[in-house]
C-alpha cells in the first residue's frame, strides 16, 4: 500500500488540492470558519465521534464555550455579513443551542 496519499491523487485529511495539483490547506471563508466551530461544539456535545478513537465524549463546558464564541462573533460581525453568512451563522448558532438544551 502506498504511504503517500498524495502520490495516488487523494489529499490527507483536511486538505484540497490546489490548480497546480498540490495538497494545501483549504482557504479560509468566513463559512469555513463556522462550520469549523460547528463542528467543534458538535463534538463537545458527543454528537460526533473523536476521529482516531471513535468515542464520544461530552465536555458540556467546552460545548458552551463554542456556542458562547459563536453568539459573540453573531453580535459582533451584525450588519457586515452578506445575507447567505448570516443565514448561516443564526442557523447554526441556534440548531447548536437547541441541541445544548437537550443536554441536560
């Protein structure tokens, strides 16, 4: 098997490749930016399994502390987002504290 994911056209996890054919890091947007924090809570509330152990682990306080991130970026970015970035950012900011609800 080949070691080098690269070298049979496929990128490392989280990597793109770019117009040359190289592996790199994906450009940050603003909705990368979410999702990523998206991503981030939805772990911390066990709604995702950890990618080498494949446990779920909830850590309510970190969970917040995202959702806190997110709700502080809402306020302050508020009026200087394009419609598809705030529709984005109230939709998950609210699905994630419906889901931190649930909880308990």
């Amino acid at each position: 098997m080949n070691e080098n994911p690269a070298a049979c056209g496929e990128c490392p996890e989280g990597r793109v490749k770019d117009p040359a054919g190289r592996c790199v890091m994906p450009e940050v947007t603003f909705a990368s930016f979410i999702l990523s924090l998206n991503t981030s809570a939805l772990y911390h509330m066990g709604e995702l399994p950890h990618p080498e152990t494949g446990r779920k682990i909830v850590d309510r306080e970190l969970a917040k502390h995202t959702i806190d991130t997110l709700a502080l970026l809402a306020e302050k970015t508020r009026g200087n987002l394009d419609p598809n970035e705030q529709e984005l950012l109230t939709r998950i900011l609210y699905e994630l504290k419906m889901r931190f609800v649930k909880l308990g």
